[in-house]
C-alpha cells in the first residue's frame, strides 16, 4: 500500500499464477471480520472525529454497412477452419488468431484462399479471456467478417456476421440478399445506412420472452465482487462519484451480490494481474465508447478477474451534456459486464450494446438476468444499511486496529465523547440514506479519513497531532448538512451537523484542540 494525500493507492501483492477461484473465495467469518467493526469505525471517523472540540477545544456506437465497408481492407465470407489462442510476451493479456477458409472476396487481395486475423480473449490452459465487445468464433462456423488494415476486426463485434441455414443472422435476409448489397455499395449503388440488429445470443435463456443473455462464467464466492473494485489514479471525482452511482444501482437489483470500492491505484490497462481496475484507454476502436474484459478459469467457470477502460478519445460528462456521453450510463452497462451480463436484445435494457443517450436505471430484463445468474435476495425494497455503505470501503481493513485505539484510548476520554457517539447512532438511518444518495460525500469522507489516519495515530502515541485539511472537513459537513434535505428527523440530523460545523469553527477562532487534534487558528499556514 502506498499512502497518497488523495486515497489509498493500491497495488498488487500477488501474480496472476497465483490468482484463483479458490483465493477469491471469503468465508463468511471473513466477511464479518471486516464488515463489523467498520460500523463503528464509520460512525467515529466519518463524522465523528470531526466534531465537538473540547472547552479548548463499456458500449458501442451504432456502425452502419457503408461505416464497416469503408474501414475494412478485406471483406470476406468463408468457414472457421482453425482457431489458436496464446498468451502475449508478457503473459498478461490473451488473443486468439482465427482463420477462415475463404468462399468468396468481396474487398482485398485475391491471392490466397484462406484470411487469418486476430481477435482479443481467447483460453490457454485453464485461464481464459473474454472481451465484452468481442465475438467468439466457433470451429466450422459460416461468417462474413469486415477486417481492417491491421488485420483485426472492424468494429468489434459489429464486423461480424454468423450465416445459419444461408441467412445472415444480424441482417435477417438471405445470403445472396446480403452479399450483393455489399456488392451494391462497393459499386458505389447503394447506400448502406441500416445499422444491423443486435447479434443473437450465445447463450441463450430458458424464456423465450427474455431478452437478456448470461454468459457460463460468474463469481462463484458467496459475495460476486468481493474482490474490490480500484480507479486509475487520473479518474476525477465527478466521475467516481457517477460510477458509484452506477453500482449502487446494481446493488439495489434485489440478487444476490454487492459491488466493493476499494479506491484508486497506478495500475493501469487490460491485464491479468489480479486487480480489478477502471482505467482511461486511448487505444480503442473510435466505434467503442468502452470495453470490459474479464479472466475465467476454463475448467470451473469461475471468474478471476475484471478491467474496463473508458474511450478517453470520446468527450463525457456527469452532467447531462447532450454533446458528450454519459458516464454513469456507461459504467451502468459495464458493470453488468463486471457481473458477467452479456447483450440484451431490448432497446429498453441497460445491457443493450449500443449507446441512446442518458439511461441511469435498470429495466426489468436487466434485474431478471441478474437474478437469474445470482439468485433472488430480497423480495422487496430493501432497507440501506451500513452493510450498503461499507461496499465502497471507506477505512482499509489494514487501519481497524488503529482506529479501535483512538475510539477506546483518545474519543471516550473526553466529557461529552460518549454522548456525541450517542447522537451519531440516533441519526444513523438518516445519515446511510444521505451518503448512499451521494457517493461524492463519501469519496470526500475517504479522503479526509486517509490523510488524518498518520495524525491518528500519534494520538494514540500520545504526540502532538495537527488537524489535516480543516477546510475541507468544514465543506464536508457543509455539504452533508445541505444533503440532508427533509422534514422531522432530518431537521434534527441538519441542527446536529450544523452545530458540529459551528463547534470546528470555535475551535478554529481558538486554537485549540478537540479529541486529541489541535485545530489551526483561522489564516495560520497549513503544515505541508
């Protein structure tokens, strides 16, 4: 762990040999372990080592037939004849070369019978590969592909066309319909503007009424991502704080799972290291607004490990700029990825492939496949919790000891520690539902606990300990105040937080001290 004055920056301890279903596993005792005193540790440092100073105190963008033609340096129909996955130099990422025995050229060079080219994922050994905007292709399969200079798909999935029973599966017309409009516009006589239909599904559900599609791999731990979940270091706040909206949203689908934040980290891109991270990508396709990959073992389906990167190319927005795509939609759809979600065939769903403006919920194909995949844990609405709260990970697990230390050793000590602890459980149902509608309240609550935990702990050392970044301890209980907008016990819970801000800010005026951390007097130069 490298400490940061932003949020913990994590990096691997272990190598994808070492990676497995098995050490993905926690057990329930685990679980408890870490879940449990996090409750309190919350309570205390969130908001309570704030207060009361003593006296002193990925999608795709829809292409369309003449988009695919004018890109692609060979358009060929033919049959899959052989299929090799390998691992790249660094064994970090697999591909998979696939060659067709050619049956007929629409666009390239005529000089062999036969086209090769590579796709992404793939499986060698036991670990397999699965990019969420990459087609599989199947030994003897029939298909017309679109292949660019580079010899890799155009496009992604949407440079491939499946041929059952001499119709083109996407198109739904003819073989011969299909091949001599290819034809046409290559000839500069059609137009091309159709966007095809969604690929039909590999793997398809048991009702014929459902449009979703799961794939044969999942987490196989009781809690689906109980391995966390980490940004790169350049992904703003804004933008966190629209993906935790994202997968608060997924949390509240009533299966059973729930998301973990564990915060940022400097690893970056698609590899298999262990670490599931959200990164900004520069290398993909224009057509591709975002692309999740994920690691499985072959032999028992279990997943191992998840990425996803943001076309950083693309302008976003969390705002709602029509000139830009939405970030919590986005990651809405890759998550389901996460989840091992394939494309739905309902425009309506977030699993859909293709990006139609601002969608922030799920339809109800989308929470039926989720279901189906994870099981059904609440029958109903379910009530927040702090459980909800601890899925973003606000303390590091490495810091409960510390913070036990300053709850037992330093807080209790002081005249009216106790009962402000008191005050905080009384609001408690207000302040989880606050924070799980405001995920930038606790990216900042993160924040301000990471770089106070080294003045933590010389409290506990009986040392001199110094405050860090006041102001923005004020602002967050400002702006926790605003949040808690509402009638009866939330005008209680904004008269609490508004005494506390008016309690820093004596402390402030003075100089003084509360629970151990001496408070800068206002216009007195911040310590680096």
């Amino acid at each position: 762990m490298i400490k940061k004055a932003d949020e913990m920056i994590f990096e691997p301890k272990r190598s994808p040999k070492e990676s497995g279903c098995g050490q993905l596993q926690k057990s329930m005792e685990e679980v408890m372990k870490r879940n449990y005193p996090l409750l309190f540790i919350f309570c205390l440092v969130v908001v309570g080592i704030f207060f009361s100073c003593a006296d002193s105190q990925a999608l795709m963008r829809k292409a369309t037939l003449s988009d695919l033609i004018n890109k692609a340096g060979h358009i060929c129909y033919g049959q899959v004849v052989d299929l090799k996955s390998e691992w790249d130099e660094n064994m970090t990422s697999i591909s998979t070369i696939v060659r067709l025995s050619v049956f007929e050229r629409l666009k390239g060079s005529a000089a062999s019978g036969s086209l090769s080219f590579k796709v992404a994922g793939g499986v060698v050994g036991e670990i397999g590969q699965k990019n969420s905007n990459s087609p599989l292709f199947w030994p003897n399969e029939r298909v017309i592909v679109f292949i660019d200079p580079q010899y890799r798909l155009v496009d992604e999935f949407q440079g491939k066309f499946q041929v059952r029973d001499g119709v083109v599966v996407e198109r739904g017309l003819l073989l011969s319909a299909f091949l001599t409009e290819i034809k046409d516009i290559l000839c500069g006589k059609g137009e091309g503007n159709f966007f095809p239909r969604t690929a039909e599904r590999l793997w398809p559900v048991d009702s014929a009424r459902s449009d979703y599609s799961i794939s044969p791999y999942r987490w196989c731990q009781e809690n689906p991502m109980g391995e966390d979940f980490y940004f790169h270091l350049r992904t703003t706040e804004n933008y966190r704080a629209a993906c935790l909206e994202a997968a608060l949203t997924w949390n509240s689908s009533g299966a059973c799972f729930q998301f973990s934040y564990g915060g940022l980290t400097q690893i970056s891109g698609t590899v298999f290291d262990g670490v599931n991270v959200i990164y900004w990508d520069s290398q993909l396709p224009d057509q591709t607004l975002a692309q999740t990959t994920y690691w499985f073992n072959a032999s028992t389906g279990c997943m191992l490990e998840v990425d996803c990167g943001f076309n950083e190319r693309l302008a976003w927005s969390t705002s709602g700029e029509e000139s830009a795509y939405d970030v919590q939609t986005c990651m809405l759809h890759e998550f389901g990825h996460y989840l091992s979600l394939d494309h739905s065939q309902d425009p309506a769903a977030i699993m859909y492939p293709y990006y139609s403006g601002i969608k922030r919920s799920l339809s109800d194909d989308d929470k039926a496949g989720i279901i189906r995949m994870y099981g059904r844990c609440e029958p109903g609405e379910e009530e927040p919790t702090w459980e909800h709260v601890y899925q973003f990970s606000l303390v590091s697990p490495d810091n409960l000891a510390l913070l036990r230390e300053y709850r037992d050793q330093v807080l209790r000590r002081y005249p009216n520690g106790n009962e402000q602890i008191k005050r905080l459980y009384s609001q408690s149902h207000e302040l989880i539902r606050v924070l799980i509608s405001n995920p930038r309240l606790i990216i900042q609550a993160r924040q301000l606990i990471e770089k106070n935990l080294p003045e933590i702990q010389k409290v506990v050392n009986h040392q001199e300990a110094v405050l860090q970044d006041q102001e923005a301890v004020y602002a967050f209980l400002d702006s926790l105040a605003s949040a808690s907008s509402g009638s009866g016990s939330y005008i209680r819970m904004r008269a609490w937080l508004n005494g506390l801000k008016r309690e820093l800010r004596l402390c402030q005026r003075t100089g003084g001290k509360f629970y151990g951390l001496r408070v800068r007097r206002l216009g007195a130069r911040q310590r680096p």
